[in-house]
C-alpha cells in the first residue's frame, strides 16, 4: 500500500529566516494556563527536584539560577514561544514562572546560564519523567488501531525508530557570526512507542550529517526483547537484521526496488499479494527474511521483515503496522514545527540540547493531555487532534476566566466541534491498511 506522504523540508536558512521574524514580530503569548501548570508540576517538577544531588555532585553553586528555576525558565520560553533570551528577562522579572517566583536577572546572566549548566541535567529529568508518563498511558481506557491493538497483544512492544536533522542556528553572536552559512543544529533520533505516542529513548548528535546508520548500536539496545519496530529504508543493515534476529527482536521495513535475493519458500500469492521467504546477504549478514510484496494502484510495494511465522505475524498486518511508522513523523512535526523546536535562541550547542529536552518533555505533557481527552470522548488516541488540543487551550484559558469551564480535559470533551478537537474525515484519506490488505488477500 502506499505509505502515507513524508513531510518535506523546505530550505533550511529561508524557512528559520522567516521562523524567526515570525517569532520576533508577533505578540508575546499569554502565561501559561494553570491546568496546564499543574501538569507540568506533576510531571517534571518532582523529578527535577530529584536531580538536584545530581547537580551539586557535578560541582555546581546552589545560586539563583539554579536547576530547578532554570527548567521552569526554559519550560516557559517554549511552551509560550517566547521570541528570545530579551522577552524572556523581562517576564521573569515581573511574573511566577511554572514553579518559579519572580527574580531580578541580567539577560547576559540568564544567556550565559543557558550556555553553562549541563544539559544532561535536563536529559536526566526527561528520562525520568518518560516512565511515568508511560504508566500514566497504561491506566487509561481508549480504544487502539486494530493494528496496533493486535501487536501489544502478541509483542512486548510495537516501536518506531526513526532520525531528524534540527535546522539552522542564527549567526547573531559567539563564534558561529563569522560562518558565511546558517550551520544546522544536529540530529536527534528517537525510538517512539506506537501505542502511547511517547518516547522510550532519544538520542543527539552534533553533526547534522550523521547518518541514520550510526544509532544502530543504541537502538538495538534500547529495544526490549520480543519487540515489534518499524524502520525506513535507511536502516537497511543486513548484519544488524542478523543481530536483532539472535536477540528476539523483530522489524519491518520497506525493501529496496533493486534487492538481491534467492527464492526460498513462497507462503502465499495471488495477483495483488505475494508472501515469499529469502535468503539475501553474504557471509555473516547472510540470514533468511520474509519478503511481503503487495500491489496498490498499479504499483508493488515491498516489505521486508525477520518474523518468518505468517501465523505470528500475517501477512496484512506486515503491511498495516509498516503504515504505523509514520506516527514518529507526527512526533517531529509537533516536536519541530508546533513547539518551536525548528528555531533556537542561542548558536551554542549546550544552550540547543536544553532546548532539545524541554522541548520534549513538553511534548510528553502534551501527549498526556491528548490522551487524557481521548479517554473522556471514548475514541482513539490517532482521532484526536494533538495540534487542536494545543491551540485550543487558549479559548480554555478564555472560557475559565468567565467562569464556564473549569477542567481542562472537560472542556474539550464538550467542545469537540468547535475546537476541532476531533480529526475530520476527508475525501482524499486512504483507505484503512489492514482491511485493504485483507481483502486482497481473501480474493
């Protein structure tokens, strides 16, 4: 089946141009909602407390920006999308931020903090708050994508491992003024839970050219025996394939058109579906795979996986789970494009990675509000709009002052319609995947 259209990048420098002057010309945003706030304690704030030994054993001053207010700091910055380290003075200044009194700070105080303090601290907290979150999900009751229903039950997990590139940093100051071009942030890859939505391992590298291939290490480790994931095509690694066979762990990828391989059994066929056992690679990386092949408008669609048992794995939920895979590019465009993770405030590389990990912890709070509406309509978590529910806490935070609403996941649950909360259907959406696929493969 043909899999759903991959976001493209626009030019880099043009679109953090007008990122920027976007950002810098607008209104500055309203505080955040108190709700909203109350999230954001419950989930970050205990564990960052808990991270405060960590921080005086790295030999760090108990001083006024300490761990704590700096990530209320920077929390605030991205949820409101505030334009710079200027605006962000000045709120400080005059208003309680998150958990945080107001302070009298320098912006050249509150820069150089963000170009100091350790940004693994701030990683520290999102690994903690990660689990957390996951059993937040796992208390709940929504319904699931057949798919995706179908694969808890028969896997200890269904993933999706997948790269980013971060775009340009300004050139406004430090040493990166000097470069003719805007250099590109890095790369962050992220191991995503289908089911959740949420992170179970992310992963940052400086050079914005590292290629997917490099993470294999770290992903195969992270990966939890008797896994499901779900790669591109540029994971293609024979021998890791060998690797993740030897320890239990399963995928499914797209095959590439000129792939080289000797027949070995085929499992079923007819005129749209062909299910075929292969043997590809040579010396170590040679290994048997499942080649599921499926025609969709004209077009053969090819995947590749190590699960060899049609039973345990038939042959359209190969092709229904692949489809699942571009749930982590939903993760990157709200991660990127809604919480502003495509501009940063500051060229130096300390001050981009806190901004990395607040802004996914951001994003783990937002998926948990998401799924706590998905539970209260009754509907599955892929219905429910993650964007609408993040702009429709303004009209919330409208409704609580004149005194008509009062929770937050009510609220949406009430005004689906008009918030957009629910995803509308469209002529142009493609047909389910798993019964496509199981209807081909019945005629």
């Amino acid at each position: 089946m043909s899999p759903e259209p991959k976001i493209r990048k626009k030019s880099t420098v043009r679109h953090t141009r007008a990122i920027q002057y976007a950002r810098t010309k607008r209104p500055m945003s309203a505080p955040t909602d108190e709700q909203v706030r109350e999230r954001l304690i419950e989930l970050v704030h205990p564990t960052t407390l808990g991270q405060v030994s960590y921080f005086h054993s790295l030999g760090l001053r108990a001083r006024t920006l300490n761990l704590v207010v700096m990530m209320a700091f920077v929390l605030e910055m991205i949820w409101r999308q505030i334009s710079g380290v200027c605006e962000l003075t000045r709120i400080v200044q005059e208003e309680s931020v998150l958990w945080a009194s107001p302070v009298k700070v320098s912006q050249q105080a509150l820069s150089e903090r963000l170009t100091t303090l350790p940004a693994e601290l701030f990683w520290q907290v999102l690994m903690k708050v990660l689990p957390v979150a996951q059993q937040r999900w796992q208390e709940r009751q929504r319904p699931q994508p057949a798919e995706i229903a179908w694969a808890l039950a028969h896997y200890s997990g269904v993933y999706a491992a997948d790269g980013s590139t971060l775009d340009a940093l300004i050139r406004k100051i430090g040493l990166l003024k000097d470069q003719a071009t805007n250099p590109l942030a890095g790369r962050m890859t992220a191991l995503l839970d289908l089911g959740s939505r949420l992170p179970t391992q992310i992963w940052f590298e400086e050079d914005p050219k590292a290629h997917d291939q490099r993470f294999w290490p770290e992903i195969l480790k992270a990966l939890p025996v008797n896994a499901l994931m779900m790669i591109d095509m540029g994971y293609i690694n024979f021998y890791m394939f060998g690797q993740m066979t030897q320890q239990n762990k399963r995928f499914i990828t797209r095959a590439k058109s000129n792939l080289a391989f000797e027949l070995a059994e085929t499992l079923f066929e007819n005129s749209k579906v062909r299910d075929r056992l292969i043997w590809v690679g040579t010396g170590e990386a040679h290994q048997q795979l499942r080649l599921v092949e499926i025609l969709y408008r004209g077009k053969w669609f090819r995947y590749l996986t190590n699960e060899l048992d049609v039973k345990r794995l038939p042959t359209a939920y190969v092709v229904a789970l692949y489809w699942q895979r571009w749930r982590i590019e939903d993760a990157y465009n709200i991660v990127k494009r809604l919480l502003g993770l495509a501009y940063f405030w500051c060229g130096a590389q300390n001050a981009v990675m806190l901004q990395v990990w607040a802004t996914w912890l951001l994003y783990v709070v937002l998926i948990d509000l998401t799924d706590a509406v998905a539970e209260a309509l009754h509907l599955p978590f892929s219905t429910i709009s993650i964007e609408m529910v993040y702009r429709g806490l303004y009209f919330f935070t409208q409704a609580r002052q004149r005194g008509t609403a009062t929770d937050v996941v009510t609220y949406f649950a009430q005004n689906t319609k008009l918030l957009g909360i629910v995803k509308r259907k469209h002529k142009s959406d493609k047909p389910d995947p798993l019964a496509l696929v199981q209807s081909l493969t019945a005629s």
